[in-house]
C-alpha cells in the first residue's frame, strides 16, 4: 500500500504487510545505492504489528519506479548469492576432501 504520493510522486511512503527487518533492511540498502534516491528509511509502527513502512525521496522520479527497480536488483543479487552457494557446495561434495571422508556414503 502506498500512502502521500497523491501530489508529488517522487515522495512516499509504502506500507508492507507480513515483512520484518529482514526485507526492509535489505531493500533500505538497495535503495540508498540508487542516485535516484535523495532519502529512504524505513519503520516498524509497533513489534507486534507485521507491518514495515518504507518512506522513499527521489530526485523527481516517481518513488513507486523507483522502488520497484530496487527490489527487482535485490532480487538479482539473492539470485547471483543462491546460484553462488549452490556451485560451492556442489564444489565441495565434488572435491576429494569429500570423497576421503565419505560423507555422501550411507555406511
């Protein structure tokens, strides 16, 4: 839900539901390494409200384009982590380490 951007739409603020620090810490970062972004921050209203208000302050784009091309780059990037994991544990239940300790072996 996105609240104050009714006039000027480089000022908002979004309300998410059902999110905590995790995502509003991750998505404030993403947002401050935008140049587009003059403020962001973000706001959990009461510990046991499941809610996070993210405000965003761009230099004249809309604060909604804004903060949907920040979240699809977070999503890049836990892509680029997953798929880097993924490799290195593969990696490592490949390597010879691995085959000399038998982990893999139902013994």
């Amino acid at each position: 839900m996105e609240h104050g951007a009714f006039g000027d739409q480089s000022n908002a603020t979004f309300s998410l539901t059902e999110e905590d620090h995790t995502l509003a810490n991750a998505v404030r970062c993403t947002l401050n390494q935008d140049p587009r972004v003059t403020f962001c921050g973000y706001s959990i209203p009461h510990p046991s409200d499941a809610r996070v208000n993210i405000r965003v302050q761009t230099t004249g784009d809309p604060a909604r384009e804004v903060l949907k091309d920040s979240c699809q780059e977070l999503m890049l990037m836990c892509r680029h982590v997953r798929s880097t994991f993924a490799k290195a544990v593969d990696d490592f239940r490949t390597s010879e380490k691995v085959q000399a300790m038998k982990i893999d072996s139902k013994e």
